[in-house]
C-alpha cells in the first residue's frame, strides 16, 4: 500500500481549555454546526466555542477555538449525545435517558420545558419526509424494549409520530425519509417503517464488537461489517460499492467524500470509496469520538478535540502524479467531480488527463498515453514541443504554465537513449497521422503537418510522400530546409508543386536525373518528370523542357505531347508547333504524327504524306543497312502498308515518285490502285510478287464498300490475267482455280465459261460451278420471290381502286369545292379518299404546290 496525505491532524479544543480551574474533565460528545462546537462531558456540562479557520499556504488550515459559555445540565450523568438543529436554534442534548431542547447561544433550556423521556440514543432524520422547515425529525431507540420512536421537534415543544416494534433490541439507529438503519442484537437490518416492511442485511454479535451504523447519503448508509469490513448498504437492501477493509475493533466511522474515516484504538485510517483501498494511516491514541459535521471531520479524545484537515483535492491529485501514481489520480479526479463546479471540473479535469498523459508517455507507455492526451482533449504542440526543432520557427506557441511535465525535451527525457528517442518518434507519428483531420488540429494544422513532415523525412518513412502528395498545411521555409537538409529532393519537388512552384520542383528532379544531386527516392524519376510535364497546365514550363525530355529518350519525351488530355492539346498545343519542335527528334516525329494520324484521326493531308514519307525514308534507309535488321523493316513495311491501305489523304504521286525504283512492289501495287490502276497493281502482285493471295485481298480491299459489280470485274480481272495467253505457267493455273473456288459469288460464271481451258475438269471447278448453280437459283428464286409480292401489292390496288369506284357521289350546285369553296358549274371534279370533293384545277395547283392546304392526303 502507498500512502497518500489526505488529511492533517490539527487540535480544536485542548484540554487547559475545556477544563478551566477544574482538575478532571472527560468528553463524552461533540456536536459542530457552523463555527459553533459543542463540547458534553462526564459530568452533565456542556461548553460552547467559536472556531476560527485561517489557511495555510500548503492548502491545509490550523484551528483556534474560543470559548463562549459552558453550563451544567442539572443532572448527575453524562451528556450522552448532541444533536444541533440551526433552523430552530435549538441544541438537543440527550443526559439520563432523556432529551432537552437548549438554545444554541444561552445554552438555557426552552422555558416551555419540552423534552423526550425514555431515550436510549437518538438520530435526526436529515431527509424529512415532513416538509415543514420549522421543526425537525428525531428518531430515538426508546428504552422500553423492541422500540422505536419518532418524533417532531419544534422550538418550545415536541409530538410523537409514531412508534414501531422491532424484532430484536436496537442498539444504534440512522435514518433517512421512511427507512430506518437499525443495528439489532444480532444483525443489521432495512425498516420501513411507513409501510412496516423489512428488510435483513447481515449478521453480526453485539458482544464482541461495537456496532455502526452511519447515513452516509441518500439512502445509503455505512455498517460495521464482520471480517473488519466496512459495508455499505441502500436502503433496497443492496451494496453499490465494494466493501472497505478496516479494523477489527472500530470505534467509529466518518465521510468525507470521497474518504471513508475509521477510528480504532491506535489509528486513524483513511479509505478511498471510489477504490477501497487504504490511503493514508494517523497515530492516534485514547480516541473514543469520531463524527463528521457537513464535511468538517472531528475526532476526539476524553482530553481534548481534533479537526481533520483534508488537503485540497487538486493537491492530493497533483502529489498523486508527482508519484506517478496516474491511475490513483485519475480515480481520485473522476470522484471529485461532485464537490467542484462543472466547468471548473472540466479545467482540472483535461488537466489532469494531460498530465497523467505525459507521465504513461515518459514511462513509453504509449497506448495509455494517447488515449490519455484525447480524452484530456491536449494542444498537440504541447507534445511537439519536446521533441527539438520540430515546431516551425514561426510557430507562436508557449507551453502551459504551471507546466504538464518536468522535462525541457525529449533528450532529457531519454536521457540521450537512442533507442527510446525512436519510440517516441514513432509514437509521434503515429500519433500526428491520426489527429491531422480531426478537431484536435483545428487552429494549428501549419505546425502539426510541418511537424510530421520533419519526422517523416529524419525516419526516411514512406509516408513522406503520401503526405506530400495530399492535402497538407507544411509551411514551405521550414519544411524546405529540413527536407534539402536530409536530401529529400524529390519529395521537395513535391513541396514545390503543393505550393505551386511548378517550375522550381522540375528544376530540382531534371537535377536529380542528370546527377547533379542525389537522391535515389525514385529509380523511374524520369519517367516522372515527362508525366508530370504531360499533365502540366504551365505551356512555358513544358516548352522549356520539351528538349530536354526529348533528347534523354525520344520515345518517351514525346509523350509530353501525345498523352496530354484532348482539350488541351487542342487548345495550347498547335499540332504545327509541335511538329516544328520535333523535327530535329525523326523518332519522336513519327511518334507523333502516329498520334496525329492514327489516335487523334485528324483529316489533314499533310500529317498524313509526312508520316508516309518518314516511314518510307526508315523503309529505305534499313534496306539499305545490315540484314540483321530486316525483321525491323519487316515491322515497319507493315506500319507504311498499313497507313498507305487505309488513308486517302497522302499525296500519292509523291510517294509513287519516291518509290519508282525502290524495289517496294507492294507498296507500288497500293498507290496504283489508289489511283485506280488497277491491272498495273494486279500485275505487281501477281508477276513481280507471285503473292496470289495479295492479289486476291488487293481486290477485298479495294471493292470495300462499293457495289457488286465493281468487286466482279476487279475478279475478272485478276481471273483473266492468270488466264492470259502465252507460255503454260502452273503456278497461274492453280492460282485461276483457287481463285474461282473461293469467290464463286464473285463471278459471273455464263463470262467465265469460255475462258476456261478446255483440258480443265469440272472436279476442278467443281466447287466454283456448284456455287455458281447455287448462285444462278438463288438469283431465280428471289426474283420470283419479289414478283410475287410485287403482284399481290398490284392486286391489293385494285382492290382498293373497285371500292372506290363502286360508291356513288352526288353533285349539285349547291356543293363548294374543299379547297377554294366555290360551286361546280360541270360535272368534272376530283375525290380524295376521305370523300371531300375539288375542282380539277384546284387538285392540279395543290400537286405543283404541295404546302396548299387539302381535303386529303392522296387521290
């Protein structure tokens, strides 16, 4: 157990002043109300003193007591007990069994001469159920057995309530509205005696100890226990509190919140109720008297009396965390919560809770810590400032006077260990990542983010660039140094950016790529820098590094303009501009007109012959170099055959120029059939290339999307000159019967026939003269098809036209034209189908005049 000074021991009334010129005294009550103490004694007197309060600076206070009067009672007994009742300003003494109202001040008896006979003890009820202010409720334990009385006093006289039977004797009594604590012979038990229902507590033997039973607040009362416990009871007959261990042979009891005062022969205990255990322990010898009066605690030998002093409770808590004895503190903090203000509560409260905070942080009790520094709602700044150099020089903050904690900074409080210097860094971290967003940062975000920035960039953390690349309060100066102090450039770069100093971060990484300075943070820094620049909405800062990136890798520099978002490169980036840039860069040239062209689709034919003739130039210029390089042309013949295939904006004769004699016959064979020369591009295919089935694809591609007919001849072309006259070639034969097989729907097999050879089988040509067949009754049918819906819609007509010519239509001269209502003067006239009848001409002008109004829509 560890002791905690609660309270100090101070004399009231010694025993010079309570004896006067007598030679014996011995105190046998108290009673204090106010500054008023009331002293009874052995020999039936009672004496009156003032008591003066001064405070000391420790927070404690010393007692002087002045006496007033004393008078005896007229009876040769003890004063047994003293009751003070200021409402009526009357002092109610209990000597030989019976009680006597006194006036507090004279100390006379009322002259009425009203008193209570036949009382063993009393006890006032301090929560009357009566309701009147100007008379109090008295219990007493009544010397006729088994007995209970209650009582009304008034000024000058008394009346009885009621008197209730109990099971057993009652030795002691205390009560509060209807119920009654009674400690009988053998247990203790819960009377109500409105209602007369009881309720039993527990045992105990009035033999071998001395019971108590004390009202300690609103139906709760505090009971000597078996076992030296000190109990507490409501008046439901339940405990809400843990028992508190104390002495065998208690004497008395007494609350001062939130202490529980035990009294034995030697000692003063003192016990928290908000944990039970034993706090503080006073030498106290011959003591017989210990009461507490509205917070002020007495205790008393035969030979004098004594105040117990309690410290303040923020001294008992401060001397708590001095010890570093935080849970003890926090307990005793939470249980004060009912004798201090609420907003004062508050202050000292948050106080406390940072306080204990630093305590668990310096014993890196980190968990504890930060729970504590939440919940005490702590200035973040508070914590960054004991770590050096992490505050911004800026920063406006002083700590908290008195002070939280005793250290100047985080080497004191490591004590210059490494090792527990990174745990608190670590803790500090962690602890800034969490509450930046919450409301904790409100006011200071500048300080806690550049804080955390300078952690992040000492530890080489991770989350250096996390923080950067997000939303962040980092003050630009400070965070700077830091960040060039422990070559972090490329997170300053991001500094820059965040700031909006664009052109300052891309100096810094182009600097870092060219290794004028290190920092190895991102092996891909290049890559980087062209994405940023992509995405740049600064056109200078691009243009100013547009060679630059170029001249590193062409393929990837360009990119600064082929991945910029539409828009802009619409609106900031001239295709003409950018092409004037590149020119001195071939590969980032084709790159970009491939974008141009092929991406971006743009309809301009100069893109489009510049993009051809760079191809062709690589064409040419690899066929002109090693062979190990052919799959290379090979990859970019495809790109120049593809863009020759599929545009229609290149100059064609300047790329036929270009290629004449070139030895590129298929790209030859695609501009002449550009331009429509269709046999002189078959007869590249099919003679200079022997590639047959080119040829067959050339004629796909260029009857793409036009009619039937087109297709066959460009069949019968490409059929006729593998059919030509002259000298056998097989390879032509095949080609011609492969060529048939394949497209027989492409033929018109009555022109094919004669220019077939006569040695040629029809199991040759047996696929293409079943397509054919397949192909002329399709064609037979389908026309029969349409004929015969052609005939029923005629029939359909005429149909219509009988009806309409079998009703009749009455004229006379009385009937007006629909359209200019006038009357027929002949009987010539023309009916639309919905009956209205028109003039001829009337009908012939609306015809040549569609938008004149009409009777109908057709005639």
């Amino acid at each position: 157990m560890m002791s905690t000074k609660a309270f100090t021991l101070v004399s009231a009334v010694g025993w010079e002043l309570l004896a006067g010129d007598k030679e014996r005294v011995h105190v046998e009550c108290v009673e204090c109300c106010g500054k008023n103490l009331y002293v009874g004694t052995r020999d039936c007197v009672v004496h009156h003193f003032l008591l003066e309060e001064r405070a000391l600076p420790t927070g404690t206070a010393t007692f002087s007591a002045a006496k007033q009067l004393h008078r005896h009672l007229g009876f040769r007994k003890p004063v047994n007990e003293l009751r003070a009742a200021s409402a009526l300003n009357r002092l109610l003494v209990l000597c030989d069994n019976s009680i006597t109202l006194v006036n507090m001040m004279s100390l006379e008896p009322v002259p009425s001469g009203a008193r209570i006979k036949g009382a063993a003890a009393l006890a006032l009820n301090e929560n009357p159920v009566n309701g009147d202010p100007f008379c109090v409720e008295v219990c007493i334990i009544s010397v006729k057995r088994r007995t209970i009385q209650l009582f009304l006093v008034y000024e000058d006289r008394v009346q009885i309530v009621r008197e209730v039977s109990t099971p057993e004797q009652p030795l002691a009594v205390a009560v509060d509205g209807h119920f009654l604590c009674l400690a009988l012979t053998t247990q203790y038990i819960i009377l109500n005696y409105n209602t007369g229902f009881s309720q039993d507590l527990f045992p105990y033997c009035s033999e071998e100890k001395r019971p108590i039973v004390k009202r300690i607040g609103r139906q709760e009362f505090l009971l000597a226990g078996p076992g030296g416990l000190g109990m507490f009871a409501t008046v439901a007959g339940i405990s809400q509190r843990a028992p508190v261990h104390w002495s065998e042979n208690v004497i008395g009891a007494a609350i001062c919140f939130p202490y529980v005062i035990a009294l034995d022969d030697e000692f003063i205990t003192v016990h928290s109720m908000l944990d039970q255990q034993q706090k503080q322990t006073l030498p106290f010898k011959e003591g017989h008297i210990l009461q507490d009066f509205e917070g002020r605690v007495i205790v008393a030998t035969s030979k004098g009396v004594y105040i117990l002093v309690p410290l303040p409770l923020e001294k008992q808590i401060q001397d708590l965390l001095a010890s570093h004895r935080v849970e003890e503190a926090l307990v005793l903090a939470k249980g004060a919560r009912r004798n201090i203000p609420k907003e004062k509560f508050q202050v000292m409260y948050r106080r406390i809770l940072q306080q204990a905070g630093f305590i668990q942080f310096a014993q890196l009790q980190f968990l504890e810590a930060k729970e504590l520094f939440r919940s005490g709602q702590l200035d973040v700044r508070e914590l960054i400032s004991l770590y050096p150099f992490l505050l911004p020089t800026s920063s406006s903050f002083t700590r908290s006077h008195p002070p939280l904690h005793e250290y100047a900074d985080l080497n004191q409080l490591t004590q210059g260990d490494q090792e527990k210097m990174a745990k608190c860094k670590r803790f500090l971290m962690s602890y800034l990542n969490e509450v930046r967003s919450t409301e904790v940062a409100n006011g200071y975000k500048e300080d806690i983010d550049t804080a955390l920035l300078k952690l992040y960039a000492e530890a080489d953390h991770d989350s250096l660039l996390d923080l950067l690349v997000t939303e962040n309060s980092c003050l630009l100066t400070d965070s700077a140094a830091w960040l060039e102090k422990h070559n972090k450039y490329f997170a300053l770069g991001l500094l820059y950016h965040y700031n909006n100093q664009d052109a300052a971060a891309v100096q810094l990484w182009v600097n870092i790529v060219n290794g004028d300075i290190h920092d190895s943070t991102r092996s891909d820094l290049y890559e980087y820098v062209v994405d940023f620049l992509t995405y740049s909405l600064d056109q200078e800062l691009v243009w100013k590094y547009a060679d630059w990136v170029l001249q590193k890798s062409e393929e990837v520099g360009v990119q600064v303009f082929t991945k910029r978002p539409l828009d802009e490169q619409q609106n900031n980036f001239n295709p003409d501009s950018v092409i004037t840039c590149l020119k001195k860069y071939p590969k980032a040239l084709v790159k970009y007109l491939e974008h141009l062209v092929i991406d971006r689709s743009l309809q301009k034919e100069e893109y489009h012959t510049q993009l051809a003739l760079l191809y062709l130039d690589e064409v040419l210029q690899q066929k002109s170099g090693a062979s190990s390089k052919a799959e290379e042309a090979s990859e970019i013949q495809l790109k120049l055959q593809h863009l020759l295939q599929k545009s229609d904006l290149y100059c064609v004769h300047l790329l036929i120029d270009r290629i004449r004699g070139a030895g590129l016959p298929m790209e030859s064979a695609i501009l002449h059939g550009k331009l429509e020369e269709h046999e002189e591009a078959l007869r590249i295919l099919v003679h200079e290339l022997r590639d047959f089935a080119a040829a067959e694809d050339y004629c796909l591609w260029r009857s793409e999307g036009r009619d039937p007919l087109y297709r066959q001849r460009l069949f019968h072309t490409l059929l006729a000159m593998y059919l030509q006259p002259g000298p056998a070639v097989p390879e032509l034969a095949v080609a011609a019967t492969d060529l048939l097989n394949h497209h027989a729907a492409d033929f018109d097999a009555a022109r094919v026939l004669p220019l077939l050879p006569g040695t040629w089988s029809v199991q040759l040509l047996h696929p293409f003269l079943a397509g054919a067949v397949r192909n002329s009754v399709h064609a037979r049918r389908t026309t029969q098809v349409a004929l015969g819906l052609a005939r029923s819609e005629n029939l359909i007509y005429k149909y219509d036209k009988m009806k309409l010519k079998g009703s009749s239509v009455q004229l006379s001269d009385k009937k007006l034209c629909q359209m200019c209502q006038n009357p027929f003067c002949e009987p010539v006239f023309v009916r639309y189908p919905n009956g209205g009848l028109v003039h001829t001409h009337c009908a012939a002008s609306r015809h040549t005049n569609p938008s004149s109004p009409g009777p109908g829509a057709r005639t």
